[in-house]
C-alpha cells in the first residue's frame, strides 16, 4: 500500500505534467561515476569506510597505516562535522591524510570527495579510504565512487544494530565487528550480529577485528591486499 | 539536515533538466521515496518548506511525497516479497535476496507546469 500525502491547498488554473523518474540524487552519481573512472584510470582501489560515532574508525586507519604503508602506498580522506583530529591522527602514522571539514552536514557527498581529488597524486596512492562522518544513516544514501563499502560495528554500540540500519548494511560488502577486546566484558553476541546482518544481507563479509590486541588485523589487511590486487590486475587485463 | 541537502538536490536537478522559463511556472514536484531511502516524508515537507521560504520564485510550487513498501524478487523462484522488519528472506522458497525491486527508490517522477 502506498500513501500518498495530500496538499491542503485548492487546485487551480490547468497545468501539463511531465512524467520524469529522475533519481534524486542524480547529480551525486554522476559525480560518484566521475570518481569511479579517477580511480580506474589511476589503479587506485577505494574504500568508504562508514559506522557510528565512536566505533574505531581512526584507529582502524592508523592500525591499517602501520600494517600496510610498507608494502603499498596508502592515503586516507576522512569527514567530521568539525576539527582536523582525526586527520592529524593518522599523520603520525606517517601516510598522508586530508580532513574534509563538513560545517555540520552528516555525510560526505561525492563532489565534496572530487573537490579535495587533485589533492593526491592518485597514480602513486594504491589505496585510497574514505573515512566518512560517523553515522549510520545518511552516508548510506550516497555513493562516493567507492570500490568498496565497509561498515565498522563495535561490540559497545549492541548486536541489534543491522536490522535498525538496514540500508547501510544492505549496501556494505564488508562487516568489521570492532572492538572485539571487550567482548568478554559485554552483553554482546558476535552470532547475533552476524545473523542480524545477513538476513538483511547475505552476501555481507565479517571479520572480527580489535586495534588494540590486533584480532583479526591481519586477516583485514590480507583482505585490503587482496582487493588492491584484483584491481590491479583487471586494470591490466582491460 | 540530510533532509535540506535531498531538497537541494531535487531543485538543482530540476533546474539542470527545465529551462528557467519552464521553472518559473512549476506547479507541482512529485517525489516518491522507498522506506530505505532514508528520507522521512514528514521532515522533507518542513525541509521544503523552508526552501520555499528563501527562495520566493517556487511558493507556489507543491511538493508531493509517495512513500513506497519494501519489496524484494527472489532470484531462484522469482516470487515477489513485502519485505517485513528488514527480513530479506524470501516467502516462497525461504532464499535470501537482496535483490530490491521496491523501496529503494528517491524519484521525481512527475513534474507539473502552469500554462
């Protein structure tokens, strides 16, 4: 059943109507397609990495930076409301980060992504993350051009959360289920969570990772590796 | 706030797609929105409200909204299913899809002009 919501204003004068079916956010694809062929076109393997506030998303990227930046060239842009934090952060690690400072808007969108591209020698950058704004809504709606769209869920925030954010778990390849350190400490179920997930997507990926005793670093990274490669590859195959 | 930048999307994709002739005599905009688009018909309306209120040219131009229901087709059985509490299980045959044919989407279907 569809409802429609009624305007309370009385019709008037005649009109002529053209039928349209345009995508509403049409002007973000295309711009989102813009990037995908940047990032085809510099072998560059993208990733959106999205979840709730609070969930290990930086230290995610500065664990990932130690592991990998030896073996490939690894770059990070990451989007808060406010503040260069998070980005400053992941400088230590000595990769290079960019902040995307958004003024209060809850999502990053694909031209504030293709705005901030031509501050990267992309050609060099193997792997490139999108650290997007900590929620589990909005970003869901927007495609960045991503190869890949992997979704942190921390055994602090619950292991009811799929199923209350379907969309972004419905359009996510990747579950990392972060936080795993504190498992033996919270009411938490790692099946639940998993179950939640897969009846909402089941084709989703988990791992269960902890940054600070480094679970499940290794079997991420490997994932990373392999990604890189696969596009690498067809890059060359094409 | 998400809701702001979905009608700012709308309007700048409509004033890419009708001459500034045509859209000085919009009359109505049509959206249907699926339950996964994230968009609350509720909030969009207030969103639009307070566009129209800084920008005087579309007060008479109305904004509909049509929400849509989950749906799914199983790609093994073909069945189509009313998705109910997020469950992408198939009815017919109890397979998981995801494949979505209903509720996903963020349309502006059908534009109106004044004569």
């Amino acid at each position: 059943m569809s409802t429609i919501e009624k305007s309370n204003k009385a019709a008037r004068g005649t009109a002529q109507c053209e039928n349209t079916n345009i995508n509403l956010l049409k002007a973000n694809d295309f711009v989102a397609d813009i990037i995908r062929k940047e990032m085809t076109k510099s072998n560059t393997l993208l990733i959106n990495v999205t979840s709730s506030a609070g969930s290990g998303k930086t230290t995610l990227m500065q664990k990932t930076a130690e592991r990998l930046k030896d073996k490939l060239t690894m770059a990070v842009m990451v989007g808060d409301l406010e503040t260069e934090r998070d980005a400053a952060r992941i400088r230590e690690t000595g990769i290079q980060a960019l902040q995307i400072v958004t003024g209060g808007i809850c999502h990053l969108e694909a031209q504030m992504i293709h705005q901030v591209l031509d501050q990267f020698d992309l050609p060099s950058i193997d792997l490139l993350f999108i650290e997007n704004v900590g929620n589990l809504v909005c970003p869901s709606s927007f495609d960045l051009g991503e190869d890949y769209r992997v979704t942190l869920m921390a055994t602090t925030e619950g292991d009811d959360k799929p199923r209350k954010y379907p969309k972004m778990f419905l359009t996510s390849e990747m579950m990392l289920v972060s936080k795993a350190d504190l498992l033996p400490h919270l009411p938490f179920s790692v099946d639940n969570v998993v179950k939640d997930a897969r009846e909402v997507n089941h084709e989703i990926e988990v791992i269960r990772v902890s940054s600070v005793t480094e679970e499940g670093i290794d079997e991420w990274c490997n994932w990373l590796l392999a990604k890189v490669e696969d596009k690498q590859m067809a890059e060359v195959n094409a | 706030m998400h809701e702001t930048s979905i009608v700012n999307s709308i309007m700048r994709t409509l004033e890419l797609e009708f001459e500034v002739e045509k859209m000085a005599r919009l009359k109505g905009i049509y959206v249907k929105v699926g339950i996964l688009s994230n968009i609350e018909p509720r909030l969009l309306h207030n969103a639009y409200d307070a566009f129209q209120m800084t920008n005087p040219g579309y007060t008479d131009a109305e904004l509909h909204i049509e929400s849509t229901e989950l749906k799914i087709q199983c790609e093994l059985c073909n069945h189509e299913t009313k998705v109910k509490n997020y469950r992408f299980i198939c009815e017919n045959c109890g397979s998981p899809s995801k494949n979505v044919i209903q509720g996903e989407e963020m349309l502006i279907h059908k534009v109106e002009f004044n004569d």
